[in-house]
C-alpha cells in the first residue's frame, strides 16, 4: 500500500520535547540523535490522525497528503 499520508516535522519550530515520540501509540516517531524526532514509520501512521499535531506545543508537525494544508 502506498504511504500517502504521514507527519512531517519543521525543524525550526520544533522544541526537542519528545512529546509526539510519547504519544503516538502506532510507533511512527523516534527520537533521532540530533534531538528531533525522526519519522521512522511513515506507513503506521493512520490517516487523518492530527494526534501528534494537536499535543505539540510548537506547532512543529504538518502532514504529507494533508489536503487541507496545500496552499489555494
Ligand atoms: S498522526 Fe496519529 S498515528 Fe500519525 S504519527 Fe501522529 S499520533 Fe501517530
Ligand atoms: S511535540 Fe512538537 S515540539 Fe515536541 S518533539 Fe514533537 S514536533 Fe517537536
């Protein structure tokens, strides 16, 4: 099956929290050596989630295949 929705961080806005890491239950993030997280399974991630995107407290988190977010 294609992967054609999951998470993308901005680094620039993100805070290293590691809260998205935590929360999301389908394992999609790790949190990568540099200190951000690293999306390391883009196919679990479920399709119109936003889970991880409503809990970060940077508004760092966007979505490949996220319709709503491709400018007009
Ligand atoms: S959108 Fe949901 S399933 Fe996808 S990474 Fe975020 S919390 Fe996990
Ligand atoms: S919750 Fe947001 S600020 Fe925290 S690590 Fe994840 S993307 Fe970065």
């Amino acid at each position: 099956m294609a992967v054609t929705w999951y998470p993308i961080i901005n680094k620039e806005l993100c805070a290293g929290c590691g809260t998205c890491v935590d929360f999301c239950p389908h394992g999609v993030y790790e949190m990568g050596d540099d200190g951000y997280p690293v999306v390391v399974a883009p196919e679990e991630c479920v399709e119109f989630c936003r889970g991880c995107a409503k809990i970060c407290p940077s508004g760092a988190i966007a979505y490949f295949g996220d319709v709503e977010q491709v400018p007009a």
